[in-house]
C-alpha cells in the first residue's frame, strides 16, 4: 500500500476509499434490489416451480412462464 | 431572471397591510405630510361617509378570493374535520353492534376502559416503539447514504433512483415481499446468514415476538430509507462548498467536517423527513394488516390494527372510535409542533 500526492491510501494506483466508496454503494444497491427481485422472479415462476425454488432463485429452465401476468391482465380488464 | 414567487410574499404583504389599514387612511409622505387623494376629498365634501367595515369589506382580498376557498373550504370541514369531531362523539357512547348510537348519554368511560385495557397498553408501546425506531433508524440509514452519495461518483442518477424505488411501491406489496424475505426456511435473510456461516442466528422472524417488531422496522427502514436520502442530498447540496473547504483548512478530518460541521446545518431537513416518517409509522396499518391479519398478537400490535379489530371484527364503534383518538392525538402531537414551528419561521 502507497500513499498518493492526495495523502490518500492507494493500492496499485487505485485510492482504496473510492474503492470501499464504490463497494458500501454496491452493497446498499443489492439490499434495496434483493425485495424487488425477489418478487419479480416469483412473478415468472410456475406453481411447481416456486415450490421447489427459493423465492429468490430466477425460475430454473421449463419453469418460465408468464401465466400469472396474463391472468393477472385478464383480471384487471375485466369490467372496463 | 426574477421569479415570481420571489415577488410574491412582497406583494401579498404590502398589500395585506394596505387591507389592514384600509383605503380611508391616508398615507403618510416623507416630508411628514398626508397624501390626499381626489376620491377621498370628493368623499369628504359630498358629506358621504361609507361605514369604513363595509368598505374594507368590499375591498378585501379575503371576499373576492372567496368562491374559491370557500367551497372546497366547506367540504374539508364537513368530511374532515366534521368526521374527526363526529367521531369523538361516538367515542363518548356506547355504541357495539348493528344498531345505531345513542346520544343520550355521553361518558368518557370507553377512555377510562382503554386505561385499564392490557392490549391498549401494548399497542401503545408497540406503537410509540415502531415510531421511534423507525424514524431514527430510517434518517440514520438515508443520512448515510445521502453522504455516500454526495462524494461525487459515477452513476449517481442511476444509484439514487435505485434506493428510492421501495418508496414508490404500496405497504401491501412491501409486507409480501419481505413476507418471503423472513420465511424461515427458504428466505433470503436466513439464507444470507447461513452462507456467512451465521447460521446460529436464523430466526423465525415474523413468529418469534422476541423479533416481530424489530423485523417490521427493518422492513419498513427498508421502504423509507430511500425518501430520507434524497431529503438529505437536497439539504447536503444546498451547504456552500466553502464551509467543507473551510473545515478542510483547519485540519477536520471526515468524520469530524460531517459531526460538528455539516449534520448540524441539517435539522431542517430532519425535522421535514422525521414527520413524514412519524406519519407514515402510524399508518403502517396495511403492513401489519397483509402479514399477520387482525391479530399480530401482543409483541406487534399497534393502535391502527388495535383500532380495526375492534371496530370491524368485534363491532365495538364506540372503543374503536376511543382508540381511533388516541391515534389522532398522537399524530397531533408530532404535527402540530412542527406546523407551529415552521408558522413561526413564516414557512407557512
């Protein structure tokens, strides 16, 4: 570890605070995504497939639909 | 390039005092003389004196302006106000069951049976508990990320937006979500600590009382985080920059520009998110409602759950109106002096 002209800490040329900036962003970005995905995946899984995933795994391969949205978007036209 | 709001206050204020003082009056001129207009001399000879109230009343700004305010004035009291008073009343009967509430004899004993009450207590402590918690552990987590996003990084558009959209989503979508973030068995909070080799630490979150309610503020953290920060930011980037540069001269370190120097120039910023959340907390009813139903048992209930299960599943108006109450008070309490404060700054 070197110390730049800034005084600040450098590994290789690269300042280690931007680095652990950059990281502690990344962390919060998957904390805020991690709900969202969660979700989302769901939404894409069959019956059998939510059952056998956790609810955060993308939907294994043959497990891909998108019956719940098509369902979803029958429902919701209903009485327009 | 003058923006109108900017005249605005100017204009309102000169021109209410002239509402004050009335057109009668005459106005006073620098050399110490009154300047009297033709209108007023007319006036005066002709012997007519117009009642100066009517005038004033003809003149003000308050009566013009009234087919506008007045109306929606009208129904806000009746369906608001009119409702919140309607239901002190109920709360000062006895009215269980189908039928209609009787009037005849008001009492304030539903107040005196929540005193006694052991759900009330809980859901009161839960209720001031969730409010806190929330609020500190919210502004703590936006201030942080408000500083992390303030060092002037690459896609910060993309990040800030990122930690705002649980905001934008529904306590029913969020309860959902983090119902299955909690599962025990296949959730991703337990996941994330087995794969740390915490394992000793999985809970059953939402089941246990000893964590249901700290489990509902962290979700909660989670969904207004991202509205504290970009409160935050706002008031990070209204700071000069010379204040940083200056602190910076006298040999500050990061830690110590943000303690001393630029938190505390952040109280407005505060106060605003603080009673947004406070006001969000209590009507967190929804989140409550979609993960446990109407009994959250007594480790997570609060007032708003309290307030439906009375009402709604055991018919009891009047009790549920008496705790409905206690929720308005509350919210009062934390409003009111912060609408006081920012009328006496003249924010409002």
């Amino acid at each position: 570890m070197s110390t730049e002209a800034t005084g600040r800490p450098s590994i290789a040329g690269v300042d280690v605070s931007r680095v652990a900036l950059y990281a502690a962003l990344l962390a919060m970005v998957l904390f805020y995504l991690a709900p969202l995905e969660s979700g989302l995946a769901t939404a894409f899984k069959t019956p059998d497939g939510f059952r056998t995933t956790t609810p955060f795994a993308l939907p294994p391969l043959g497990e891909f639909t998108v019956d719940a949205w098509e369902r979803r978007s029958i429902g919701s036209a209903r009485g327009l | 390039m003058s923006s109108p709001s900017s005249a605005a206050p100017h204009r309102d204020a000169s021109d209410d005092a002239s509402d004050e003082q009335g057109k009668t009056e005459p106005a006073t001129r620098t050399d110490g003389g009154a300047v009297v207009d033709s209108a007023d001399e007319s006036a005066a000879a002709t012997g007519r004196s117009e009642t100066s109230w009517l005038a004033r009343a003809r003149q003000s700004r308050l009566l013009e302006s009234l087919p506008f305010w007045g109306p929606p004035g009208l129904l806000v009291v009746f369906f608001v106000y009119g409702a919140i008073a309607w239901n002190f009343v109920i709360s000062l009967t006895g009215w269980e069951g189908l039928g209609a509430p009787s009037y005849d004899s008001l009492s304030t004993e539903m107040y005196t049976r929540l005193l006694s009450d052991p759900s009330f207590h809980a859901a009161f402590r839960n209720t001031l508990v969730l409010l806190i918690a929330f609020t500190v552990l919210s502004l703590a987590v936006g201030l942080l990320v408000a500083i992390l996003l303030d060092q002037q990084i690459r896609f910060e558009n993309t990040v800030r937006t990122i930690y705002l959209l649980p905001m934008s989503l529904s306590f029913v979508v969020t309860a959902i979500f983090w119902s299955w973030m909690y599962n025990p068995r296949i959730g991703l909070v337990n996941e994330v600590l087995r794969s740390l080799g915490l394992g000793g630490l999985t809970q059953a979150w939402l089941s246990d009382p000893q964590f249901k309610l700290a489990a509902i503020v962290f979700a909660l953290m989670w969904q207004f985080s991202g509205y504290c920060m970009v409160v935050y930011l706002a008031g990070l980037r209204a700071i000069p920059n010379a204040q940083y540069e200056a602190a910076r001269i006298d040999g500050a370190s990061t830690l110590r520009l943000y303690w001393r120097v630029i938190v505390p120039q952040l109280r407005a910023s505060t106060m605003s998110a603080a009673v947004v959340l406070v006001v969000f907390a209590l009507k967190a009813f929804d989140f409550l409602f979609v993960l446990f139903g109407v009994n959250p048992g007594a480790s997570a209930d609060i007032l708003s759950v309290m307030m439906y299960r009375v009402a709604f599943d055991r018919i009891q108006w009047a009790y549920g109106s008496a705790v409905a109450m206690v929720l308005f008070a509350m919210a009062l309490g934390v409003i009111g002096p912060y609408l006081f404060v920012q009328y006496r700054r003249g924010e409002l």
